[in-house]
C-alpha cells in the first residue's frame, strides 16, 4: 500500500513540474513572438527582411495578371469599387480582380473626369457639358448642363456635385440627387471654386472660394446646409470662414464626425463646429507630396537628404482627431503617391509600396520598367504602363 501511495505521489509531483515546464516554454513563446513584433514595428532594416524573406509581401511584375491596351492616348484608366475601369472610344469598360471584361457602358464622353464614393461612379466631360452617375455597373443618368464642367465630386449617398464656369459668373457649384434632380445651384460672382467636399451624412456642402478680384487673394470656405437649400438657397449657407490674408486654400476633404480638413499652401488645418484649428505648419519643410483624401487621416510625404543626390521618404500618417502619428520609411526618393480610403501606393519609379493607415507596409511591387501611373481603391489597384495595365489584389 506504501508503495502504492509513494508512486502516486511521485506522479503528481512528475506532472506539476511538467505544467511548469509547459507554462515556461508556452511564457517564453509569447515574450518571444512580443519582443518579434516590437522588433518589426521599431526597427526598419528588420521589418523590410521580414517583408521580403519571412511574410513574402513583394509582387513581381510577371507574376500578376493584367489588362490589354491600344495605345491609344485618349484611353483612360481608373479604379472603382472592385473594379479596374477604362474608357475608350466613349465605352466604359469594367475588368474584375484577375483581369477579365466583366461589363460595359455607353457614356457619351470622350475626356472624362472621374470621381467615386461606396458604390457611386460620377464621370463628366473634362471642360465640357455632359456628366453621369454610375451605381455598380447600371447608368442611372445622363444629364446635361449650360457651361463647362469643371470638377465632379459624388458623396456616398449618390449625391452629385459639379462646379461650372460661364460667362455671367466665375463658378457655379450645382447639386443633383442620384436620380438626377437638381437639388441647388450657387453662383459665385468675384471668387472661384478651388474645391468642394460633400459630408458622409450628406447634410452639408463646403465650397472653398479663392477671390482673386483685388489685389490681395482672399480664401474663404462656405458651409451649406443641402437640406435648407432645397428650400431657400439663399438661407442655406450655414457659416462661412475667412482664412488669414494671403493664404491660399487647395483642396478640402470631409471626414468624420463632420471634420472638414482644409489644405492650404502653408499649412493643414481642421474646420469642425464653426472653429477653425491649425493641425500641421508647414514651415520649411521639404514636402514632397501630401493628401488629405484618407479616411480619418492626413499624409505627408517627406524627403530626408542623406547625401549630396540621396535622399530617404518618411511617409507621415497623422489622425486628425487625436494627433496620433505613423511613420513609413524608404530608402529612396517619391516619383508620386495614389490613395483610396484606408491605403496609400507611394511610386518609387520601378517599385510600388503599399501601406496601410498604420504605415504597415501591405505589398511590395517591383516592375521591370517605368511605371506611369497608379489607379487605386481599397480593394484592387492598377499599374498603368502605355500598352497594359497589371493588376494588384489587395
């Protein structure tokens, strides 16, 4: 019976320090994987081995599928939903992830001018009178106006805007629902239209005026209220703001919360609440490129010279909300950068970094020659070269 007992407790004994040994090597594996992951995120001469060698992210170019072209000039590319899009010959042509014509549509323009939110496609005539609105791959409308189109914007509601030029105003800013009733039209007397943005509840419309009538260039942002509009457009303008003299207004982008986020040639600013805050002074900076079109987020292209004709790029992702940044680094100089929502490609010439809003790089894309351009969303983008168009899923 001593035996008996005396083994058992050997056993327990035997299986105690087994649990421990278990619970050691399973404790040293975490700290292991964590201080891995520390490593990645703080140490650039690791992660990019790691990208390469561990989590395989580059792309060669002989490795994806692509897209045929004539060679025509007037052949326009662009990325839409989940689609690769191209119009020639006034035919919109869609082509899925893998390369394959899927659809296409008859759209009266020759020289297009694109713009996409969730599901909507609007596309004018560049400096001409037709545009239309797309929903998947089903023309909801065509429509015409007096004057030259300008710029297009849609919102993710199917809300169309579009600014024109005649000869009785310097612009006009006309918005049509998306069954193509006009809902409003402004006109501007002294001042042009530098950019309009529409917010993600279509409630409100900015437009961002620059008065060259006097000496001094005057910049002003204007918020209307679509819904008073339709009423009385004259009582819709909701608060208009009047930048510092002398700076000049670039481009505006609505994003969260009603944050209307306001490029200027000197500094990024926020408009939210009928206040206007100062987010980044661009000073003497050497900003290659920037954007504002992301989700919730700012990016700065800047170059770091390492040499009399080197030079690295930190790519700078900003919340403007939190002020919260990531930085992206590459060890050469930007030729252009193409956004969607959440993910930006920065062209290195023959080589396409791919990089989420945390500044992870996604994919890396090595070409065997000169890239020309890069169409993108969050779900496809598309290498534009003069006779293809190769295809990266995303």
């Amino acid at each position: 019976m001593k035996d008996f007992w005396a083994e058992e407790l050997q056993n327990q004994r035997k299986g105690k320090v087994l649990k421990l040994i278990l619970f050691i090597i399973v404790l040293l594996i975490i700290i292991a994987i964590i201080a891995l992951i520390c490593i990645y995120f703080f140490n650039f001469e690791f992660r990019q081995w790691c990208d390469e060698n561990v989590l395989k992210r580059e792309v060669l170019q002989e490795d994806t599928q692509s897209i045929e072209l004539d060679g025509d000039e007037n052949t326009q590319i662009y990325a839409y939903d989940k689609y690769i899009c191209v119009l020639r010959k006034k035919t919109l042509e869609f082509y899925n992830k893998i390369g394959t014509k899927v659809d296409e549509i008859e759209i009266d323009i020759n020289k297009a001018i694109f713009a996409s939110a969730g599901r909507y496609l609007a596309i004018c005539e560049d400096n001409g009178q037709k545009f239309c609105l797309i929903s998947g791959r089903e023309k909801l409308f065509d429509e015409e106006i007096e004057g030259n189109i300008k710029q297009i914007n849609v919102s993710e509601s199917g809300y169309t805007s579009i600014v024109i030029s005649n000869t009785n105003y310097k612009s006009i800013v006309d918005v049509f629902d998306k069954e193509g009733k006009e809902i409003f039209k402004t006109n501007l007397v002294t001042s042009i239209v530098a950019d309009v943005s529409m917010s993600q509840d279509s409630k409100f419309l900015a437009i961002a005026e620059i008065d060259l009538s006097g000496v001094i260039i005057k910049s002003s942002i204007q918020i209307v209220s679509i819904e008073l509009a339709q009423e009385d457009a004259n009582k819709a303008i909701q608060y208009k703001y009047e930048a510092p003299v002398d700076k000049l207004i670039m481009n505006i982008e609505y994003q969260e919360k009603n944050k209307l986020i306001c490029m200027y040639n000197d500094s990024i600013d926020m408009l939210q609440d009928n206040k206007n805050t100062e987010l980044i002074k661009l000073d003497n900076r050497k900003i290659a490129f920037m954007t504002i079109d992301l989700k919730n987020r700012i990016s700065l292209l800047e170059e770091m010279s390492t040499g009399e004709y080197t030079a690295d790029t930190n790519v700078r992702i900003i919340n403007p909300e939190t002020s919260n940044e990531k930085i992206y680094k590459a060890k050469d100089i930007a030729k252009s950068i193409e956004t969607s929502e959440n993910k930006i490609a920065i062209n290195f010439g023959t080589e396409i970094h791919i990089i989420s809003k945390n500044g992870i790089i996604l994919k890396k894309y090595i070409s065997n020659s000169e890239i020309n351009d890069i169409v993108m969303t969050d779900e496809i983008i598309g290498i534009v070269y003069r006779d293809k168009v190769h295809i990266i899923n995303l």
